[in-house]
C-alpha cells in the first residue's frame, strides 16, 4: 500500500482511541490491540519556545520553563511537521508582529511519518497528545505564573481536535479555561457524523474561532458543523479560488492528494496573512451583529455565530 494510501486510510481511523483521560501509570501492555490511549510517557513530544526573530528557539520542558515570559501573550502552534511547514512561518509573522512566547509543538509521529507507518498511526493518539499538552500548560499556570487569558492555542485539521482536548484537560486539571483556540479547518470525518469522539468545541476555551475552508456537503477534509464560538465559512467552504475542484475519485484523491488538499490548506494560508498583510471581514458581519468582527489572528468575542468571508483567487487572498 502506497503512503498515501495509507494516510487516507489513517484519517477515516483516527478517532478510535478511548474516551477516558490516560494519565502516566495507564499505559497499554506491549501488543495491546484494544483502543486504550498512548501512555503519556511514550509521546515523543518536544517544546520548543521563540521569543524574537533572531531566536533559534530553545527547548523547555514541564518541570523546566527558565527562559518561559509569564508576562507576555503565549501563542501555542501545534504539531510541528517537516522544515518549511506553516508553523514555521506562522512563527516568523507572530515574532515580526509583536513580541511573545511561541511554542512550537514537535511530534515526532509527524516527522517520521513519510517513513514509517507506525508514526502515521500514531497520529490517532488525539487524546494522548491533547493531555500532554493540557499538562504543559498546567505547569505554564501553576509554576511559571502565566495567565491562562494569554493562552491561544492554533492548529490545523486533526490538531484542531487535539487543541480542544488540551483544553479540556487544562480546565480539568486547574479549574481554569484557556484565553483562546483557533482551529484551521477541523478534520472533518468521522468527527462531522460520530457522537462517541472529542470534538473542537465552544466549551474548550474562552474563545474559539474555526476557519472552515474545505467542508462542502460531501466529501473534503474539514468538518462541515459549526463548532465554535465563531465559525467563518470561507467561500462557502468549499472548492477554494485556486484551488482544482475536488472529484468524486477516491483513486484520483490518493494518487493527488496534495493537490487535493489544496482547499483544506488554504485555512493556514489565510491565517497566516492575517497576521500583517490582510483583513478578512465577514460578509454578513453587520448582519450577525458582529461590526469590528475580523477573520484569522484579530478575531475576538465580536465575532460570533456564523459567519461568511469571501477572498480573493491569488495569495494573499485578500
């Protein structure tokens, strides 16, 4: 089976670990084929913190956040893939916009996983991830001093899952709510139909905002449902401008399927540029009650409900 193959196969699966929080002392036996979650102690997870340009970024540690900024804005980018990945330049418009703690989220699942199938299924361990992260930023609150409203945490597709996770476990664990999640283009199926798996939700932070950027009525990679305090539904959602029109070839899919994901990218792109280049204002903004409402890195509590955007064909799309 091709990579690609396999990955497809991975996305349809990826939401099959158990409902319950793992902890440290709750791991599965070696060959364990039930839907246990991954021992926390097994995630080769790795945090990396930037705080300038210049930063090479330096590696902290629960239990050691030394060079961690409590005063400043904290903004968490999860899962780090590949050099050139869109957290590395959504880094580089962050630390040029202003100055704050970036945490880069490095899993090693995402780093092997064009070579090794056993990462791509390690991808699935969403609950395991998200507790990992909920119990940095546990140790952000409690030892560094942070302020949980300063917490936003950003990902794309499965991540945005995993985020909202995060964010549970951070209230479970502190009775406290992080500041704000931006999920770019949740993975949509199994999560747009199942009742049973974690889903971003509204509750999982202060503030969540979701770009939806690929979620047409069938097919695409982003989950259709709201799921926010404020869903922006780019160009309906669907066959972004640009972008080749996704056909109904599940064979075509693989064999393409980076161009294929073009759409459900295109969430990243547009926040990317909205951090210095762009200003997406909603459609129907004046309508929804939400006037001063901006899509992407500037959203905030006026933005609410649903809400449409229309960009242009050609980066930067605004």
């Amino acid at each position: 089976m091709s990579q690609l193959a396999v990955f497809a196969c991975v996305f349809l699966m990826f939401g099959a670990s158990s409902t319950a929080s793992p902890n440290f002392m709750d791991c599965p036996r070696s060959g364990h084929s039930g839907r246990k979650p991954e021992c926390l102690e097994n995630l080769d997870l790795t945090f990396w913190l930037y705080q300038d340009l210049e930063s090479s970024g330096t590696q902290i540690k629960i239990g050691n956040l030394s060079t961690f900024d409590p005063s400043l804005d904290t903004r968490i980018l999860g899962f780090k893939e590949p050099k050139g990945s869109w957290q590395v330049k959504l880094k580089h418009e962050l630390l040029k916009r202003e100055k704050m703690n970036v945490i880069v989220i490095i899993d090693a699942a995402y780093e092997n996983a064009a070579n090794d199938v056993k990462s791509l299924l390690k991808i699935s361990k969403t609950r395991s991830v998200g507790v990992m992260v909920g119990h940095l930023l546990q140790d952000l609150y409690e030892s560094a001093g942070a302020s949980p409203e300063k917490f936003h945490l950003i990902a794309h597709s499965l991540g945005s899952h995993v985020m909202g996770y995060a964010g549970v476990e951070f209230r479970r664990l502190t009775g406290a709510n992080v500041g704000r999640i931006t999920g770019l283009d949740p993975a949509g199926s199994p999560y747009d139909w199942s009742k049973n798996l974690e889903i971003l939700a509204k509750t999982n932070g202060d503030f969540v905002d979701v770009i939806h950027t690929d979620a047409p009525p069938l097919g695409g990679f982003g989950i259709r449902r709201p799921v926010g305090s404020a869903d922006f539904y780019v160009n309906g959602a669907k066959n972004q401008p640009g972008c080749p029109p996704a056909p109904f070839n599940l064979g075509h899919i693989i064999a393409n399927l980076s161009e294929m994901l073009c759409s459900h990218r295109r969430s990243v792109t547009l926040f990317i540029n909205s951090v210095n280049k762009c200003q997406f204002r909603p459609d129907n903004g004046a309508i929804a009650g939400t006037d001063g409402c901006l899509m992407g890195f500037d959203a905030g509590p006026e933005c609410r409900g649903h809400l449409d955007v229309t960009t242009t064909d050609t980066d930067p799309y605004c």
